[in-house]
C-alpha cells in the first residue's frame, strides 16, 4: 500500500499544477460564432455612440449585411443556416446590456426651435426646386395613435 502512495505523488509531481480554470462561455453557442457576433457587436455599439436608433430590426439588418459580407452561403436564405430573427436580435441587445426605452415626456430638445427650422427647411426647399403652391400639401397627423414605447394590446387596453 505504502508502495501506491509513493506511485501516485510521483505521478503528481510530473504535472503542471493549475491554480484556476480556464473560462469557458456558458449557454448555448452563439448562432453567428464569436468573431462574427463580436463584429455585428462592435457594429452596433458604434451606431449608438453616434446617436443611431437601435433596435432588433437594426441588428438584424447590421448581422445580415456582416455575415453577407463573409460568406453569403451561411445565410438561410441562401441554404445556410444562420436564420436572423426578432428573438435572436432581442438575444444580441440583451447581451450587450441594452433594454427597451420607454417614451418620456421630459425632453432636452427645444420643441419651439426644433419647429422653426424645420419650416425654414421646407421653405427653402420650395424655393429651390421651385415647387408651385398647388403642391404643397399640409397633412395632420392628429386622429392617428402613436404610441412610442409601449406594448399595445390588438384592443388598444395597455399590457401591465
């Protein structure tokens, strides 16, 4: 028995020991493979630091055009298998830390500045292309419902 033990600390002492483990991603794989999900990633944290609206239907365009980009075949519509959906998308902006906005009323922006030069914009438009009065065509938007933010019942009643 002595002679076991004195096997078994030899054995030990021919290899390296480990203090910690290497780290391992959990979860299920990533559908793109990590270089291609870092760079629709990098995409997307670049269209935000710029002042872009992003949302699910933005990563999906960005994922679809980088993994074009790389090799079209891999893309479902193409026979791949790499299928883009609003799940997926939700997946990516979650893991990036992002969440879901709501609509605020407390706005930085000037309503009353942003308005005037929104005016003088169409103004010198018309002026420019020279487009006649009759054209021009004043269009409110008051009896349609718009709401930014907020998940809508089919009957209009809020979700809680």
């Amino acid at each position: 028995m002595e002679g076991q033990l004195h096997q078994g600390t030899e054995e030990k002492k021919g290899r390296e020991e480990t203090n910690e483990f290497p780290e391992k991603r959990r979860g299920c794989p990533l559908l793109l493979g990590a270089e291609l999900d870092r760079q629709v990633q990098v995409y997307t944290t670049t269209l935000r630091k710029n002042g872009a609206v992003v949302n699910t239907a933005i990563v999906m365009a960005c994922a679809e055009g980088i993994v074009h980009n790389k090799d079209s075949n891999l893309l479902s519509s193409n026979g791949g298998y790499i299928s883009l959906t609003k799940d997926w998308g939700k997946s990516l902006l979650r893991r990036m830390g992002l969440v879901k906005r709501k609509a605020s009323t407390k706005s930085k922006v000037n309503f009353e500045e942003l308005k005037e030069q929104y005016l003088l914009d169409i103004k010198a438009c018309v002026e420019m292309d020279e487009v006649p009065d009759e054209l021009i065509i004043n269009w409110d938007q008051t009896g349609i419902q718009y709401l930014h933010g907020q998940w809508r019942k089919k009957g209009g009643n809020s979700w809680d």
